[in-house]
C-alpha cells in the first residue's frame, strides 16, 4: 500500500519538467587565453561579448558572447583560470553549432581571423544541406550549418554519448526534453538524437551521437556544462533525483543559493557523466541586472 501511495506523488512530480518554464540559457568551458578567444568569437564567428566578470580572489575570469542578449538567448561562458593555457577536450564532447545564412562567407572571415577549417564549406554527403566545420584556438569544434533567419543562431551543443536510448529517457524525464528527431547512419555507424524545447530551426537543442559499439568517452578538462532555466530549483532537483535512480547519474550540488550570489541552482551528472547545472529563472534575471 505504501508502495501505491508513493507512486502517485512521483507521478506528479514527474509531471513538473514538462509544465516547467525552460530554456538553455548557456553553455560553459574553460579557455587558455580570454582575449585570443573573444577576438576569434567576435570578428571571426560574429558574436558579441556580452560581458565579463574578473574574479581575482578566486582566480579566474569569464567573458559571456553570443547573438543577442543572455535574458532570450542561448550564450557561451567563457571561463579563464588564471595561469592554464591549455585543456584537454577529451573525445566525447563534439562540437557547438552555429546557423548562418551564407556558411561560405563565415567560413571566410574565419579564415581572415586565423581560424581553423576543417571541413570546408558545401553539401553533406547524400544531402542538400550545407555545412562547414572549424575549430577556434583552443580545438573547440563549430559546425556552421546554413539556414534561413532564426531567433538561435547558436543553435546546437553535440555530445557523445554510450547508450543513446538510455540518454533520450534521461532527458526527457529528469529535464522535460521533447525528442524531436532521430538520425540512423548504418554506413557511418552512427544514429543521432535530437533534443530540446521547442522546434529545432527556432530552438538551441541538444545533439546525443552514439557511435555503434562504443560505450565510454574521456571528458577531458576543457568543456564544463550546459545551463538550464527552471521556475522551481528544489522542485526540479527532486525529479532528477528520481530519474537518477532509475537511469543513473548523481545530484553533485543539491538546490540552494550560491554564497555571495544568491541566485539559487542545482546541479547533476546524467548516465555518461555531462553536466547539467539548473538556474532559478527569476535569480538569472536579477543576476543580469
């Protein structure tokens, strides 16, 4: 009977990621030199800088860019620690993505700015689509993908992971997620999820790849987490709880302001170990203020 009774309260409560208000707010990975990276961002890829924050007590700077402002859009937070000039990016982390509407002449002021191309512009393979793929000073990979106007130009964050089914569950329990698409490509022994809250050309959405027959991925040092919007921290925390306990993964903060701060967040491992950091909506707002 207690087992009954406890059932209802968790079927509720599995129920609150998808009522909740939720967007990807930003994306965060250590750099080795701050200003190299903002003047590749800026005049290479288009962005702006945001903002910066200079941290000395603890060592470390971050700058904030992006396409329009952190209160709508989806952002990268840079992060500098004080005398690390280099990172291990590890192989299971696999590349941001930017929208454009002319791949060809991104590719071309990336080249001007001393970028990396690594895939030249033009159509995938079997396909109409038109993509490039560069990497910035420190090997963070971009794929620029041309489409029409859109509200995310930085519209994708691409990580590997082991089991694809197991991932697709995770984030539609413990974040709400909807699945919006799945890609299967037997010849380059891959399939692909694609996740997020909203439609994909309007909406930043995260990219899961598994690659057949490989279960495990080294993290590296360099790429940290992705952040995500929620109206009820404590709430929220309870849910990835639950789910952890079915999928696998660990709660690493448990929900609570953060000293000197004060916004409230909480933050957790999904099954192949990538962070998820959740930041109380109204918090972030007054944060930005």
């Amino acid at each position: 009977m207690a087992e009954a009774e406890a059932a209802v309260p968790n079927a509720e409560l599995l129920e609150w990621p998808k009522k909740d208000k939720r967007r990807f707010l930003h994306a965060v990975y250590r750099v080795g030199d701050l200003d190299r990276t903002i003047e590749f961002y800026t005049k290479g890829l288009g962005m702006k800088l945001l903002r910066k924050r200079d941290i000395p007590e603890e060592k470390y700077s971050n700058a904030f860019l992006g396409f329009g402002p952190e209160e709508s859009h989806f952002v990268l937070e840079l992060t500098y620690n004080y005398g690390v000039d280099k990172y291990d990016i590890g192989e299971g982390f696999g590349h941001f993505a930017i929208a454009t509407e002319d791949v060809y002449k991104l590719v071309e002021n990336v080249r001007a700015t001393g970028g990396n191309v690594s895939r030249e512009p033009g159509p995938v393979k079997g396909g109409k689509s038109v993509i490039a793929f560069v990497k910035d000073p420190d090997g963070y990979a971009f794929e620029l993908i041309q489409r029409g106007p859109t509200p995310a130009p930085l519209c994708q964050v691409m990580l590997r992971v082991g089991d694809l089914e197991r991932a697709i569950k995770f984030y539609e329990k413990a974040l709400g997620m909807q699945l919006l698409r799945t890609v299967d490509r037997p010849e380059y022994k891959y399939t692909l999820a694609m996740m997020g809250y909203g439609p994909e050309l309007e909406n930043t959405v995260l990219e899961l790849t598994y690659n057949y027959g490989v279960t495990e991925y080294t993290k590296g040092n360099a790429y940290a987490q992705v952040a995500i919007g929620t109206d009820d921290v404590y709430k929220s925390a309870e849910v990835v709880n639950l789910v952890t306990q079915e999928l696998g993964g660990k709660i690493t903060r448990q929900p609570g302001p953060i000293p000197g701060i004060n916004t409230k967040i909480t933050s957790f491992l999904d099954p192949d170990g990538w962070k998820t950091v959740l930041v109380d909506n109204e918090d972030f707002l007054k944060e930005l203020q």
